[in-house]
C-alpha cells in the first residue's frame, strides 16, 4: 500500500508492451490525475476514457455494461 503512493503509474505505460486503454470511473478521484497526464506525456498506442456516473465498482445502473463494452471494443480493435 504504501509503494502505492509513490508509484507513477502513468509514467509506466511507456513501459507496457501491448496498447492498453484506461477506463477511469467518472466518481473516482483519480479521473483527474489520469486527465493531468495524458496532457503532460505522450501515449501514441494508449488511450483513456471515463465512464459518467460510475464509481469504482461500476456497479451503479447502466455503467457495468459501459465499461464491458469499451472493453470489447478496445479488444475487438487491438485483436491480431
């Protein structure tokens, strides 16, 4: 938990091998911090979005299946 903290995680996917897509709860209070870095680093095979309304279980009424389905597209568009 406390490496946690100090972990960059945006500053890590420069180092990730594969595209990733973060998909962020409109609720959380990391929407903002993934926000800030995408305008500082440049993430060319990356992409972000926010969910509206969700919190971080996804679990309030119609945004389990937003989530399920930027997850299937990403996959659907990165598929080999």
């Amino acid at each position: 938990m406390e490496e946690n903290k100090t972990l960059n995680t945006p500053l890590l996917l420069d180092s990730f091998p594969v595209s990733t897509k973060i998909i962020c709860a409109g609720k959380s209070s990391l929407k903002n911090s993934w926000r800030q870095a995408w305008k500082k680093y440049d993430y060319k095979q990356h992409a972000l979005c926010t969910i509206p309304g969700a919190s971080h279980c996804f679990d309030e009424d119609g945004t389990e299946g937003k989530l399920f389905l930027e997850t299937y597209q990403w996959i659907q568009k990165h598929k080999k």
